[in-house]
C-alpha cells in the first residue's frame, strides 16, 4: 500500500513538472509573438484526462483499456517517464513481455537509478523466469539502497546459485543486517537436499485415527518430516482446523524453509476465518516457492481465499487470476 501510495505521488509530480513545462513554453511565445496559444493548455488538458483514465483502468484490471489511454497521452508527450512506466506495467500485466520491456528501457534510459522503474524492470524478468538478467538489476537496485538485498538473496536460490546465496548471508549478518527472513533462507540452504524432495505437495495419507496418534508419537521420537506431512494431510483430509493450525505451526519450528508447511497453515487459517492472519503466512512461505507452478498457484488460491474473507474483491480477484494464469501453464 505504501509504495502504491508513492508512485502515486509520483505520477503526479511527473505531470506536474508536464505542466510547469508547457506553461514556460507558452510564456516564452507569448513574449516572442505576443499571442496567447490555447492549444498547450488544451494538450495538457487532453494528457491529464487520458492518464487518469488509464489509471483508472489498470485498477480495475482493463488493461488494454488502459494501453489504449496511454497511447492518446503518448501522441502528445512521447517522452513522459510515467506514461512509459504505465506502458510496461500495462503490458506486463497481460504477459506481453516483449512491449513491457520495451517501455521500461526507455523509462530507465531517462531515469536510470529510480528505484520504482528498477524493482518493474526485475519484475519483468522474474516474470519470465529470466533470473539470471533479475540479479543484474537487483544489484543495481542494491547499490542505491542496500536495503534490498533480501531480494537478492532469493533470486540467487531462484538461479540455483546456492553458494553466492550463502556468502551475501554471511555478508549480511557481517553488516549486522540480519531479519527473520534472512535467517529463513540460511535455514532453507541448510536443509536444500531435503526441501528439494518434498517441494510438490505429497498424496494424501491413508490413516485412520488410531494411525494418526501412533504417526504424532513417532513424529516425536524422530522429528521426520516426512511424517509431519502425513499428520497435516491426514488433519487436512478430516477437516481437523485447530489441529492443521497447531501442527503446521509447530512444524514451522523446526522446517521453517518448506512451503508446504505455509500453505497448510494458511489452509487451516483460512478455515478458521483468521483471514488476515493466513495473509501474513502465505505471502512469507511463497517465497521458498521454486519452480514449482501447482505449488505457487496454490498459495495464491489460499491468498484468494483470505482477501475473499476479508471482502477484499480486488485483491481476491488479482490472486485467483494469478492461480488460474500458473494452472494452464505446462
């Protein structure tokens, strides 16, 4: 919300500085010819109406809508920052990665170290799983503000590059820089052989009630992870919510790298109607999320399902279609 919020601010001091500059040119003209020329006012006028209206759109996800609003602004100032970054964002959301790249090359050419254009450009090639071009510019974005290296740190898992992950840890905790997250991530380098072979979500266990004490006894006793899922499917399965929420919990404890601990207490969350709560824990776990499309879609699936609780439409809707564009990729 808060970042939102600036670029919001942003846009309008952008065509503000618009404005300020139109007004200079007709002052100049009107010195030189000593005519007053409507047409600039009027251009500013038109430019302000389209961008708005394009704004408008994107909020509410018609983005073609909204590109065709931009190119109106684009006829009369080919050159604006914030209609170029609107372009990519716009393009973006409807996967035309091509354009969206376009856009933000041209907006960074003129901007080049405005953190909101770096963070787009990066997400544009996160989008494309482009990782190796996403840790480029995280970098860029680092040398302007070192509090985005957490970023870094995941991207570098992302790209299977589990040694530079580990040593710009080490960095960060010399720095006195450390977070939860951070701390997250060293655990998930630690245990990578193990979260390698239960990222996809395991098949339901078929235990019965008496099973599923004797599995909580021999969990216990050795700690298996492997054991732990199968309480959490079993309590899943029988629709044992409190139970779901004690475990995965607890199980977080000691697996705090494993997404499918997050997912299924955020499933229990949800179940519970502690809705803003089950946000908080899906947004951290899907960031242990690795090439694992069905996974990742069922934690927007979940986030759907909170922000639908929390009668959010428009965040409710953004997941679910988020969900839906992962299922019907191969």
């Amino acid at each position: 919300m808060k970042s939102t919020f600036l670029y919001g601010i942003l846009c309008i001091g952008i065509i503000i500085i618009s404005q300020v500059s139109y007004a200079q040119e007709k002052s100049l003209q009107e010195i030189i010819t000593g005519k007053k020329d409507t047409s600039i006012e009027e251009k500013q006028l038109q430019f302000q109406s389209f961008f708005f209206e394009a704004l408008k759109q994107k909020a509410i996800n018609n983005f073609s809508i909204a590109i065709e609003n931009l190119e109106q602004c684009y006829q009369i100032d080919s050159t604006n920052v914030a209609v170029e970054f609107e372009f990519s964002k716009n393009y973006l959301s409807l996967n035309n990665y091509f354009e969206a790249e376009i856009f933000i090359n041209k907006a960074l050419e003129k901007e080049p170290k405005n953190t909101y254009l770096l963070k787009h450009k990066i997400q544009v090639y996160k989008s494309q799983k482009n990782f190796s071009e996403a840790i480029k510019f995280q970098k860029l974005l680092i040398e302007i503000n070192p509090s985005y290296t957490e970023e870094l740190i995941v991207l570098y898992i992302q790209n299977k590059e589990y040694e530079n992950a580990k040593k710009l840890i080490i960095k960060v905790e010399e720095n006195a820089l450390s977070s939860t997250k951070i701390n997250s991530y060293k655990k998930y380098l630690k245990n990578r052989e193990l979260a390698k072979n239960n990222l996809n979500t395991p098949k339901k266990a078929r235990i019965n009630s008496t099973n599923l004490n004797s599995l909580k006894k021999q969990f216990g006793e050795t700690k298996s992870y492997k054991t732990l899922q199968e309480i959490l499917n079993y309590e899943a399965e029988k629709a044992l919510f409190d139970l779901l929420n004690t475990d995965s919990k607890y199980g977080l404890t000691l697996f705090p790298s494993q997404p499918f601990l997050y997912i299924m207490n955020g499933l229990a969350l949800n179940k519970l109607k502690k809705y803003k709560a089950a946000i908080a824990i899906l947004k951290i776990g899907i960031d242990f999320v690795i090439d694992n499309n069905n996974l990742e879609a069922g934690f927007y699936e979940q986030l759907s399902i909170s922000y639908e609780g929390l009668n959010n439409k428009k965040e409710a809707l953004k997941y679910k279609q988020k969900a839906t564009q992962l299922r019907l990729k191969k």
